[in-house]
C-alpha cells in the first residue's frame, strides 16, 4: 500500500473520477444508468460473494448512480476504517445516500470536525446519563414484555420490537410519554430511511426520497420546537443531555447541530437496534439450548421477579454478551460502509484515484470461512477471550471502526443485555414447524415476513 500526500483543502471539493480512471478495476457495473443497484438491493451477500469470486477481493461496481470500489477482507476494513492518514473522508462516502435526509450527522463529519463533535456528543454516553437510561430500558422493555407474556402464541418479531424500540427511544431519548406525536415521529425516521437507499435520488412527487424529504421536515420542526423548553427545563434524557452539551470553549452546540445529531442518532438507535434485537430473537428462537444457556446465566443474577438490572450487574452476563455479538456476525446492522478518496493510493497493486467512493462490506467479512469456520451457524463461543485471541481486530465490525467506532455501541450493549433479562425470565421463544424467514439485508436487515416466532410464559 501507498499514499500520495495531498492537500486536505481537497475534502471540501472531492468529486468523483471520470469512470475511464477506474477501467484497471477487474469488475461488472451491470446496467447502463442503473448499474447493478436493484440486483445488490435484492441480494447483497449473493453479490458481493459473487464478485468476490469473479474478481477478487478489489472489484468495480456501479450502484445508486456511481461507480465505486470495493475492498474487501478484516486488512481492507482497517486500511480504510482506522485511517490515521485520514485518506478516507465519511462525509463524502455517506452523502449521496443521506445528505437530504441526515445531514450533518456525526458519521457525516470528518476528521477536527468530527473529533470536536464526537468529543461534545460523548458526555451524553457517560456513566451517569447511561444509568438514567437503564432505569428507563428496564421499565419499557418489562412493560412490553409483559404483553407478549399475556398473549402467548405466534407473534410477528420484527413490528413488535419496531414498537419497543420506538417506546424506548421516546423515553430514554427523548424523555417523553408514548403517544400520537411521538407515532409520527416515527413514522418520519421510517420514510426517511426507506428514502435513503431509494433509486431514485431526486424528491420528486410520489417517490420515497419525497416522503423521506417531508419526513426530515417534521423531525426539524419537532426538535426546534424542543430545544429551548428542554435547555430550560433540563431533564435525564438524551435529548436534554444533548441541549446542555459544549464545544472544548464552553460554548454551547447550535439548535442546528443539536437537530442533525439527534436525528442522526434516533434513526441509528432506533433502526439499527431493532434489527440486531429481532436477529438476536431470531437466533435464540433457532437455538433453545442457548437460549437456555442465557436463561441461566440470568437466574445467575439473582433477581426477583419483576426487579430491574443494575448498572452494576451487566458485566455479569458475558454468555448474552457474546450471543449477541454472534448475532450481529450473521446480521450486521450497517451491512456496507462507504467512503470517498481524499487523495490517490494504492491497495494491493492497484491504484485507485482520489474522488473514487471506496466501499468496506461488514457483512462479507462476517461470513469469510477461513475466520469464522461454518461461518452460517450460530455459535457464540466464537467470542471469548481464548477465540478472539488471534483473530484480525477488524474481522468483526458491526459497530464500524477507527474514529468513526459507533458512539453508541455501550448503549446497544446495555439495552440489549436488560432486553434478554427481561425476556429470557418471562417466556421462552421458538420459530414455528418447518419454517425459515426470508431477510432483506440492505440497507438494514429485516425480515421480510416480519419473522414469525411462538411465544410462550416461561414456567
């Protein structure tokens, strides 16, 4: 590998290179116009697998309109994710997918920027707040749980942890009631997401960026109006945390960073999580003697019934920890990360210009037999100390890597492990005879079907 030093004003005006500079890439951009965007929105593994073993681990592709790179293997991920040259800019690699509708999000800034910006967004992660978020988690989740206790027998998994997952992101982020507001906010994230990865790019009448466009307009108004009332009267919440943040000087953030961090940050807690919780309930309903496994591990704890986790007692459960580690191994929630050259390099043998928007695959890496050996079987042992020991640091990148590691990560950690407390206590679940789900796995995975699972009160 080699890096050709450049100016870094060049971040602020990178476009992409003229197709013809990438024509040394070994690869398929399928379609004029189209590309090959429908067969990877269809099929995201089968394809990247494919190219993997036509062209090898650096191919060309064209999707959402560009032609891009992909770099593939846990050496790729960390030349482009741990970048200490800063040769990749995220802003750039993420923009034409979310710029009209997450702007200015921390995954959307770069290098000081985005150094300064993690550094004031980080005092609403610290184990204070994250405490104040507990007591919350464990009052919804038991709430929640509780209704599925009552209604045993076949339930759709994935639109009742939506629901959950949006009960928890009113209450510990937003530190509001449940109700007709807080369904329409959620509804703005949905379309806002669905937009992000629509063909068509443009917000024209009927198409889905339009409705993302008009979803982005309600968030902005919602959070506006909440700014002020949540810096006077303060509050636990995230959002309060958020309103009272400061830069390095003191300074306040603006009502402008505040809404494009907190929008940024609902849609990655709230989509992200709730599609590594349905995978994580999918892999214990497919796997009863891990499921009881945890089961135990959690009677381990000692609690009464109905009694909530301590802060205290989540490193306690290192088995659930690790389950759901292997459930976002088979499921990563943010399956590609895309990035843009700031500059020339080079990366086994070829040489890639700067503009050229430069893809690491998660999910492809997740699934590489040569490091995870039956690399579709659930088997949380892959993560203790003694497994993880010689592995590549950058072969398991659920969370991403480098400067841009989710900041939420502990939070996923912490609502994850007090949502299998209260579920594994309260009932058991199991997937129905002879049944298997079908899954969408970009731009985050879901269930088709919704995933049917049987739920039944533990005795």
């Amino acid at each position: 590998m080699s890096i050709q030093v450049a100016d870094s004003s060049l971040v602020a005006r990178l476009a992409p290179p003229k197709r013809s500079a990438l024509a040394h890439i070994p690869g398929d951009e399928g379609w004029p116009v189209i590309g090959r965007t429908f067969e990877v929105l269809a099929d995201p593994k089968g394809q990247v697998e494919m190219m993997a073993r036509n062209y090898g681990p650096v191919y060309r592709s064209r999707v959402l309109g560009e032609t891009s790179i992909t770099l593939l293997g846990p050496e790729a991920n960390e030349f482009v994710l741990f970048d200490n040259t800063k040769l990749f800019s995220s802003s750039h690699g993420w923009g034409p997918i979310l710029n009209l509708l997450f702007p200015r999000g921390l995954m959307m800034l770069d290098f000081d920027e985005h150094r300064l910006h993690r550094r004031a967004l980080s005092v609403a992660f610290k184990a204070g707040p994250m405490q104040s978020y507990l007591a919350a988690l464990n009052d919804g989740i038991a709430r929640r749980v509780a209704k599925w206790q009552s209604k045993p027998g076949e339930m759709l998994c994935y639109p009742a942890m939506k629901q959950l997952t949006l009960d928890l992101a009113a209450t510990s982020f937003l530190g509001t009631e449940i109700g007709a507001e807080t369904e329409e906010i959620n509804a703005a994230f949905v379309d806002m997401v669905a937009a992000s990865v629509a063909p068509i790019r443009k917000p024209w009448p009927g198409t889905a960026m339009a409705r993302g466009v008009r979803g982005r307009k309600r968030i902005v108004a919602y959070f506006s109006e909440q700014i002020p009332i949540r810096r006077a009267k303060g509050g636990d919440d995230l959002f309060s945390q958020l309103c009272r943040a400061t830069h390095e000087d003191g300074a306040l953030l603006s009502t402008q960073d505040i809404i494009d961090h907190m929008s940024f940050l609902m849609m990655a807690a709230h989509d992200t999580l709730t599609s590594s919780l349905t995978s994580f309930v999918a892999a214990l309903a497919d796997n009863p003697q891990w499921q009881q496994k945890l089961r135990e591990e959690i009677a381990g704890l000692g609690l009464k019934p109905g009694e909530a986790i301590s802060f205290e007692q989540l490193d306690a459960l290192p088995l659930t920890e690790m389950a759901f580690k292997e459930a976002m191994r088979l499921r990563p929630p943010v399956p590609s990360l895309p990035r843009r050259a700031t500059r020339e390099f080079t990366f086994r043998g070829y040489t890639i210009p700067v503009g050229t928007m430069v893809a690491v695959n998660p999910l492809f890496t997740h699934h590489m037999p040569e490091i995870w050996p039956d690399p579709d079987r659930f088997d949380p042992l892959r993560f203790t100390d003694e497994a993880q020991r010689g592995r590549h640091r950058f072969a398991w990148i659920p969370f991403g890597g480098g400067a841009h590691m989710c900041l939420g990560l502990h939070f996923a950690y912490m609502q994850a492990k007090c949502f299998a407390v209260h579920l594994l206590q309260n009932v058991s679940v199991s997937l129905p005879a002879n049944y298997t789900s079908n899954w969408q796995m970009w731009p985050i995975p879901k269930p088709k079907d919704g995933l049917r699972v049987n739920v039944a009160a533990v005795k």
